[in-house]
C-alpha cells in the first residue's frame, strides 16, 4: 500500500490517472477519522488530501466560506466562530465515536459522509450548505459545480450528490460552504421521565408548533438516570420567552419543562456528538426512520442488549446491540428507514455498511458512479460495493 499526498491540482489529476491506467484503487482520505468506517481498504492506496489545506475565501458580509477540503473542521468552526458566525447543520468530529483523537477531521471529510448534528432537524443537512465544489473524478478530470452564490437553480444540483457520497464519485479539493449567523442566545428545555410514546407525541407536536425549536432529542432512563426529552431554542432573549410561553399552550397536556442552565445543557447535547450513553464495545449502528417510527425500531431491539438515544427529533437513532445484523436491518426496513453500521461487527458476521438497496436503486447508483469513475479508481470495496474489484 503506497500513500499518496498531493499539494495542489496538478499532482492530485497526476495521481488520478496514474491509478487508472495502472488498474489501482484509491481510498481518498482526509484527516482519517472515519477510516475505521466500513471494511479495510487492503487493495487501496491511500490518497491523503491534508494537503489541501488553505482558506481561499471567506465573506463574512455575504455568508460565504470557501475552503479546501483538508482544512480541519475545528479550524474552519473556529473560523466562522470568530466572525459570529456558525456552520448551521452543527457538524462534529466522528474521532472519538470511533476510536481516535478529537480534531482529526476535515471539512471535506465531513461534508462526504454528510455529518450533521442536533440542528439538522431545523437547520438542514450538510448537503443543503454546500454551493459548490471542485473535484476530481475518476476520469482524472477536474471539474467544478455549482456556485458562489446562495441561489442557483442552473443546471444539475451536483455538489448534494457528492455530499454524502464517502469519496466514491470524486476526490474533493475545493468547497463553498453558506455559513450563518450564530443565534445571540439559546435555552433548552427538559422533559423528564416521559415513556417512548410521550416523547415521541412531544418533540412531534413541538417541531409541528410555530415555537422554531432549533433541535429535539430523547435520551431513554438507564439505571438511575431520569429519562429526558429535550427541546433547544435559539434567538433572541424576548423571541425565546415568547416561544416557551406558546410551548406552554402547544404542549398542554404535557408538564412544564425545566430550563437547563448552560453547563447542564452543554452536557445534555454533547451526548449526541461522543455517544457516551452508548456502549462503546458493541456495533454501532446510525439508523435514520420517519420521525414518528422510532419506537417501533427501539422495540424491535429491547429483547437483546441495546442501549440508543434519539436525535433529529426522532428521525436518528444511535444504538449499540449484540442483535443481529439481519434483525437490525429488518427492524429499520419495515417502518421505512435504513440502518448503517458504524463501528463492528455485529454477531451474525461482518456485513455491508449501508442498508441493502432495491435493486432498481443499486442499478441506478452504480450507473452513477461508473459515470464518475468508469475504471472503479475509487471503488475500493470498503462498503462492500458490488462494483469492486
């Protein structure tokens, strides 16, 4: 295995190509804190893009940072943070889900895997943030889509089809994230010990409400530990006591909730970014489920060893269980959803990392990335793609 750190556009096209015309495959990494994502890449080079590290433009005035993808995510938050400003979909580091250090991510690591915390349920996913990038594709041609404005509506949306993708349609180099102001103030509100049921009815009814909660999430009792249900709102001081009064009204049939001061409400939400109240020796799955279903899955799951929480006000769950894979799997398809594995392998075998697709979607995304990359450059069979070698 040969490791290959290109500084600039020229040398990354130059690695590309040497790689198809040599038949090798490429594990495109940045600073590698979700390599322990998927299968081990034992045919692959490594292709470390850390090189690709400068701030090209930032524009506070217009919201509009453009940045290489081997940036560190903490130095880009620390960034905007610095002008008052915030990437809004509250991305966090995977490092210490994982297994390693904190602030070994990059943004364009983030941006692949569509890394997104509490605040992608008010706020959008990472996808919806990104306006353009520049890439290479397996073709070894460099190409750009989108672009430096917050509306554009020409041509093909692409930069949300490479957002997400893992690097398997292209090795980023380059992106225009929209960045937003960061709320002057927030409270979160807490529910305690309120059954599945209940919580799921609250965060619903509370998201469906004109209060503009920012984030919703549900922690299960464990042990001695109270279950908590909890509500974030951000703004304006008077805009957010307006809003937990309407709360009062829209939540009625539910106990006032309590106000965390900030050092308590730091640690509630931290939990959804280090996953602590999860088991850190068993799988990990991220299952994604329509936002009233999430019960139905936790269920499914409680006669085996399984501990979760639930974020995204129920359309994420995090979970660690000694259940098979098949049942995990089964459990998130039959209320619509998909089940990732994370981390591990569950005891029925190591299996793929993403939900098995429909046939008719396998196809479809395989014509996809043979467009990208027809001699499978990046097809390095990490997440148990049909279409490796």
């Amino acid at each position: 295995m040969s490791i290959f750190t290109p500084s600039d556009t020229e040398a990354l096209v130059s690695v590309v190509q040497s790689a198809a015309d040599e038949g090798r495959r490429l594990d495109v990494r940045g600073g590698g804190s979700k390599a322990k994502v998927g299968a081990a890449c034992e045919n692959a080079d490594i292709l470390d893009m850390s090189a690709f590290s400068s701030v090209i433009d930032y524009d506070p005035a217009e919201l509009v940072l453009t940045v290489q993808s081997g940036a560190s995510l903490a130095s880009v938050q620390a960034l905007v943070a610095s002008e008052g400003q915030m990437l809004a979909f509250e991305p966090f580091d995977y490092g210490p889900v994982l297994g390693r250090e904190m602030e070994t991510a990059t943004i364009g690591g983030t941006v692949a895997a569509g890394v997104a915390g509490s605040r992608r349920v008010s706020a959008g996913a990472a996808r919806d943030h990104v306006l353009r990038v520049v890439a290479v594709s397996g073709r070894a041609e460099t190409f750009a889509t989108g672009a430096k404005v917050v509306k554009n509506v020409t041509g093909y949306d692409l930069p949300k089809l490479i957002t997400g993708s893992w690097g398997r349609l292209a090795a980023v180099s380059e992106l225009t994230l929209k960045v937003l102001p960061r709320p002057q103030s927030a409270t979160t509100l807490v529910y305690r010990n309120l059954s599945p049921d209940r919580a799921s009815g609250l965060m619903l009814q509370a998201m469906a409400s004109k209060a503009y909660v920012a984030a919703a999430a549900h922690v299960p009792a464990d042990g001695n530990a109270e279950a908590i249900t909890a509500l974030r709102l951000e703004g304006v001081d008077p805009s957010i006591r307006a809003r937990i009064e309407m709360l009062g009204t829209v939540l009625g049939d539910y106990s006032p909730g309590d106000a965390l001061d900030e050092t308590g409400a730091d640690a509630f939400w931290d939990q959804f970014r280090t996953l602590k109240p999860l088991s850190d020796t068993q799988p990990l799955w991220r299952v994604n489920v329509p936002a009233s279903r999430w019960g139905t899955v936790t269920e499914a799951l409680a006669a085996f060893d399984t501990r979760w929480i639930i974020d995204w006000a129920g359309n994420l769950i995090w979970l660690t269980t000694d259940a098979p894979a098949a049942l995990v799997r089964q459990a998130a398809s039959a209320v619509e959803g998909h089940a990732m594995l994370m981390r591990g392998s569950p005891p029925d075998g190591p299996v793929p990392t993403f939900h098995p697709q429909t046939p008719a979607l396998a196809k479809l995304e395989s014509r996809l990335r043979r467009a990208f990359d027809p001699n499978g450059v990046f097809e390095t069979g990490r997440f148990g793609d049909p279409d490796a070698n």
